[in-house]
C-alpha cells in the first residue's frame, strides 16, 4: 500500500512538531531524579490525567479491541471495561493515599508500609520484577501492533519495523524523562481520538451506518447477530456458556485480583507527580471517564464494519496429509499446494498460516491452516476507505497512541530500576547526574529486551490475556495492606510466587486434559479458567503460609500510618499515634465509587446504544449516568482537600539519601 505525498507531510509535520517539544524539556528533565521520573511533583490535574489516558491508548489498543470483537462480539470488551471498578476505587480512595505516602513508585511503597526490615527484600524484587518483567512485556504487545501496522501500510517487515518504532519512541523520552512524555502526551491524546473518530465516520457512513450493520447482522452468512449484544446470551441446553463464563469472572474476579487494583506503576507515577492530593483525584477521575465513555466506541463501530466489509478468510486443507513446507504464498500438504491468496482477498487482506501450521505437522481433511488476522483489520480498513491527508491523519494518530504507551512505559521501569534497585542498593551516594544516566541506559536496555520479544511474539490479546493472569492473585493483598496492619510483605511475596509459577504453568504446560466445563471448552484451559486457577492457587498458598509467619511489629508501621493516614483495622498502630487524626469518610468514598461506576458505566453504555439505535435504552442509560454524575460531584465535595496538601517533613524511612 502507497502513501500518498500529502499523507508524508502530515506524517513528517507531526514527528519534527512532538521530538521537538519533548527535546525542549529535556534540560529541565534531566536536572534531577524526581523531575526526570516525577517532573517535580508539580502536575496539575488535566496534564497528568490526560498523560494516564494518553498512554493507555496505544496502537494496539484499537487493533486489540477489533479482533475481540470481530472473533467475539461486542460483550467481549468487558475484558477491559471491568476494571472502571479498580478505577473509581482510584480515585476515591487510593489516589489519595499515594500521593501522601511521598513515594516515587509502587516498589518503594513496600519499604515505607512494612518498614526496613522486611520491605527492603520485597521492593528490591518489585524492583526488578517491574522493570524487567511486567513493563517488557506491555512494550512488546505495543510493539508488536505497530509491525501489524507497518506491514499492512507500507509493507515493512517485522524486524524492520521493530526497529523503527523502538528508535522513534526513544528520540525523547531519553532525553526528557517524564516531562517530555506528559507534555507531549496532550496532543498524542487528541490526534489518536481525532484518527480513531476520523475512520470511525468513514467506515460507519461505507456500510450504511447502524441500519447497514444490523441488516448484515440478519444476513444469514455476513456475522452473527450476537455480535451486536453487549451481554452473552445464556446457553439454550444450560444455562452457562463459555461466553457468559467469560463475562462473569470478568465482572466478578479480574477487576480485584489484578495486580493494578490499587494503581498501576503508570497511574501511581503520575499520581505522585501531581501537585497535591486533590490534583491526583481529579486526575484519576478525568482518565477513567476518556478511557471507558469516549473512547471505546470508535474502535468497536469500525471492527463492526469490517466484518462487513472485510469479512473472515480461513484456508483449509483439501486432504489429510503432513505438511511439507510453510511459506507467505502457500502451504504444502504432501504433494497439495494450497494457495493462500483465494479468489477476493487482496495483499491488505490475505490469510496467515497458523502458529501450529509447520513442516512435519499431521493435518485432516477440513482443517484449518490459515486464516486472516481480524486485529489487522483496523489497519485494512484505514487503508481502503481514508482518502490522502486524512490516511495520513490517521496514521498520526496511531503513532501518537504508540508512542505515548512506549515512552511512558520506558520511563516507569526505568524509574523502578533507579530507584528501587540501583539507588537503593547499588550506588546509595551518587550524584543526581549518575542517577539519570542510569535512567536513560535503563530505558534502552528495556527497550532492547521488549523489541525481541516482538520479533518473536504473534498476538497482541494473547499477550493481553497472559497479561492478565501472571500476578492475578496478588489483587487481594494490594488491597488488604492499605486496611489491614496484619499483612506482611511476606504474603505479597508468596503470592507473586505463586502467580507467577502457576500463571506460567497453566500457559505452557497445563492447557489440555480438563474436564469440559465453560471455562474449560473441548477440554482446553481458556485465559478466563487460567485466572481462576492462578487466584486459587495464590490466595491458598498466602492462607497457607499465614500460620507462620509472625504477626508485624505495629512500631514499624507508625510512619506508613501517619502519612497515609488509610481507613480500616489500625488498631494496634493508632494505638501508637493517637495524635493521627482519621475523619470518618466510608460514607463518602461509598458514594463517590458508587455514583462513579453509574456515571461513567451509564456514559459509556448510553452512547453505544445510541449508535446501535437503540434509543430508549441509551436514555435509561443517560439517566443513570446523570445521577451518577451527582454522586460523584458530592463525594468529590467532601473528600478532596480544598487546599494543597503539605509537604511531610521528612522524608520516609526508605534508605533513600
């Protein structure tokens, strides 16, 4: 596919006008650790939100949710939405609690919360774990969309394209730190919407809008009806499907279980980058209502009309036989040669072998060996029905999205990196011009490692869903620690442990051989299953491990507890800080949470229903959200400060110099 000239101007415009911005921050960003990491904790409230949304936006993001609902329906987005609870818990509770802990990352929380003695082993693994592991492997799903999206517009190879998109990335966030990232993250945020509602319009307006797509729904042989559903139907010979399974862990375990229930390294940063505490609350606020009512409903319109437009191909194997050789034009069964390039498909749009297809591979008659790839259909779609100029709007949009998830993830774990593992254990007495080198060869040397791993990786939602499962049992103790002095960094290490050993287990060794339930189709472990092994396995083993462990010294959880000041079963430690006042707020975040998954659920379901032309449903919806919106202003009223927060007076017990 060829650009046209106009669409490398709007290309070119946008890279020059973004690195530099980001290079005109880059002596003020690269002055000290906590401007480069923090920029100075002095954000306000609509820069840091919009930087969490900006960079929760990334290009795989619309390529991810096109697949889900190409292969699924629409209902499949609750894989995500669900976390709006985690979300309004955010903002009305751990928001603030971060930002009067003072501290740089949630690694170094773990030293403030369990004191000297036993965080110390437990934020130099949260250290590595988060710089090494779980910030890599976001990267690499991110990478990995942005090849997608290269080969099917301009035909670059995988390898190439790795390359380009990891230098891109880190033509500034090097330089800059978190200034240049939060700065830029503005206008990536608007064009990426801009691109996304851009294709929307043209690919809803092709197919004939809503009337179009529900006609093609009640087509027999176009996509099924339950595409449209924002809920699984329930099963006509039992009650439980694997989809409505889907559904209810979705709803019922992943938003608790997650490892980011109380904050993700992303929000927690930019939290503690905020001017004070109301400032982080408002900006949880404004990113959970762009992230699930405005963004969404762009990508999902242009998945539904793609399966209008660019339906499914599957290739399958004319005759039992081993596969002989695998290539990009055809697959060979004995002495079959399968062309991959049928009859209708274009180069944009061919069928792709499948991961199992490979030489020595016994295959029946029927079976599937190829079939297209439904998350590059996003990219397919912008590229048949965008004029010149607004292709290349398009374009920019994407890469406004790509490069705002990677340079901001580049910046976190390298800030988990210099802080919790090199200048806490390493070089304690270093200059601050030390600490930021380290930082900008942390941020290569993670880049490095994410862009192999893309080289080598296929699917963005498989790594999603895996994603999802490698920490899914420490949810709980994350929230247990801010209401409970009796947890110990113990139990989150035995529950990592756990997570992670069981997570890679039932990835990669335990998949088949179940007995067939909705979790378990044809005897194969779905993602959602292999959650709900990885919280049972890692919340019994923290169960099991209680009774020996002993019981917290309450003396070393007096300078978490000034700070914080948290609600919950304090007990023994207020005991030790009577002066510690903690007015009493259950009714109010009670309201804020409540009134907030209303106001930003109703949002979000109101427009969707609109566009599907279901009208007196989305005003229900409306309605709701606009009680919602009541709630929330009243809770907001009386839980953020009206005054900037003061600065504690010393610095917390951290071993920091």
């Amino acid at each position: 596919m060829r650009l046209a000239t106009l669409d490398w101007v709007v290309i070119a415009v946008y890279c020059v006008t973004i690195v530099g911005i980001g290079l005109i921050y880059a002596r003020r960003g690269g002055s000290s650790v906590d401007e480069f990491f923090l920029s100075g904790r002095s954000l306000p409230w609509f820069l840091t939100g919009t930087s969490i949304v900006a960079s929760s936006f990334s290009c795989d993001t619309p390529l991810a949710v096109t697949g889900w609902v190409r292969d699924h329906g629409i209902w499949k987005n609750w894989l995500w939405w669900c976390f709006l609870v985690s979300g309004v818990l955010g903002v009305f509770l751990f928001a603030r609690w971060w930002r009067r802990g003072g501290v740089m990352t949630k690694a170094e929380l773990a030293e403030l919360r369990y004191g000297r003695r036993d965080g110390q082993v437990l934020r130099g693994v949260l250290g590595v774990f988060h710089s090494c592991i779980t910030n890599t492997i976001i990267l690499c799903w991110v990478l990995l969309a942005a090849t997608k999206i290269l080969d099917v517009l301009m035909g670059v190879g995988k390898l190439t394209g790795v390359c380009l998109a990891s230098a891109l990335a880190l033509t500034y966030s090097l330089a800059s730190g978190l200034w240049g990232v939060v700065v830029t993250d503005v206008p990536k945020f608007w064009l990426a919407m801009l691109g996304s509602v851009v294709l929307a319009v043209a690919a809803w307006n092709q197919v004939g809008g809503s009337a179009g797509v529900i006609a093609a729904a009640a087509s027999n042989g176009v996509f099924p009806p339950e595409a449209l559903s924002f809920l699984p139907a329930r099963g006509t010979a039992g009650f439980w499907t694997a989809p409505l399974a889907a559904v209810c862990v979705y709803l019922g375990v992943a938003w608790w279980a997650a490892e980011n229930v109380d904050g993700g390294g992303v929000a927690v940063q930019r939290i503690a980058a905020s001017r004070d505490e109301r400032h982080g609350m408002l900006a949880m606020l404004w990113f959970n209502f762009a992230h699930y009512a405005l963004r969404p409903w762009p990508w999902i319109l242009v998945a539904l009309a793609s399966l209008v437009l660019v339906p499914p191909v599957e290739v399958t194997s004319p005759i039992d036989g081993v596969v002989t050789s695998v290539g990009p034009e055809e697959i060979v069964v004995g002495d079959e040669r399968i062309p991959l390039e049928l009859a209708g498909t274009a180069a944009d749009w061919k069928p792709e072998p499948l991961a199992h297809v490979t030489p020595g591979a016994q295959v029946t008659a029927g079976a599937v060996l190829a079939r297209t790839d439904s998350e590059r259909a996003y990219v397919t779609m912008m590229g048949r029905y965008l004029p010149a100029g607004l292709l290349g709007l398009a374009i920019v949009g994407l890469m406004a999205a790509f490069m705002s998830t990677v340079d901001t993830h580049i910046n976190v774990a390298a800030s988990f990196f210099v802080n919790d593992v090199w200048r806490r254990f390493v070089r304690p007495d270093a200059e601050a011009r030390h600490y930021v080198m380290v930082g900008r060869m942390a941020c290569v040397g993670v880049m490095l490692t994410a862009g192999l791993l893309a080289w080598q990786a296929r699917s963005i939602s498989d790594l999603f869903l895996f994603f999802m499962s490698i920490l899914g049992g420490c949810g709980p103790l994350y929230l247990a620690r801010w209401v409970w002095w009796r947890v110990k960094a113990a139990h989150e290490i035995v529950a990592m442990l756990a997570s992670s050993a069981t997570a890679f287990a039932a990835t990669f060794l335990l998949q088949d051989g179940w007995p067939v339930t909705p979790l378990t189709p044809a005897g194969h472990l779905a993602p959602e299953g292999r959650l709900c092994l990885v919280v049972a396995v890692s919340l019994s083993a923290v169960l099991l491990a209680t009774p020996f462990l002993r019981r917290p010294d309450p003396a070393e959880l007096i300078e978490f507890y000034r700070r914080v000041r948290p609600v919950g079963w304090w007990g023994p430690v207020a005991a030790l800080a009577p002066d510690v006042v903690r007015p009493p707020e259950m009714l109010s975040i009670g309201v804020g949470v409540i009134g907030g998954l209303a106001c930003i659920w109703g949002a979000m379901l109101a427009t969707g229903l609109w566009l599907l032309d279901r009208g007196h449903e989305a005003a229900v919806a409306g309605v709701v959200s606009g009680v919602g919106t009541l709630m929330v202003w009243w809770a907001l009223r009386r839980l953020a400060p009206k005054t900037p927060a003061v600065a504690p007076a010393s610095a917390p017990s951290t071993g920091r110099p």
